[in-house]
C-alpha cells in the first residue's frame, strides 16, 4: 500500500489516527477535546462517529486531518 493510499478516511479509527500520526493531536484537541486520548471508546470509533457525536461535519475533520499529515510529509 503506498502512502498516498493511506489517507483518513471517516471509516479510519481515531485510535489509530492519533497513534500513527502524532502531528494531528491539535486538529482531534479542536474537534473532539483531550478527552479523546484517554477514551476507551477511540480505540474503536471512527471518524464519522466521533464527528457525529460531536455534531461536526466528518469531512471538516477529514480534510484537516490529511492536511495536517500532507504538510509533516512535505517538511520531511
């Protein structure tokens, strides 16, 4: 799988966008609040579900999340 085909997704878990992809937490602090990094329920939730529980557009978050990740990428 190349790099290009990992990008978030709103089925992507956000345990998983936090843990390989340290340079988010401020986007998933912004949207979802530091309690996310400690929530049992991360682990399992994706996106789509944490934006719904939140009331935020997944896609909002999505974008920003793979900005995010696209700049780290072009720094490096």
């Amino acid at each position: 799988m190349t790099e290009q085909a990992k990008k978030i997704t709103k089925k992507t878990s956000i345990g998983d966008v936090i843990k390989q992809h340290p340079e988010v937490e401020p986007v998933v602090k912004k949207y979802f609040g530091a309690g996310c990094f400690t929530c049992p329920g991360s682990k399992t939730e994706d996106i789509a579900f944490g934006a719904t529980m939140h009331n935020v557009d997944p896609e909002v978050i999505i974008k920003e999340l793979n900005d995010v990740i696209e700049k780290k990428k072009a720094n490096n």
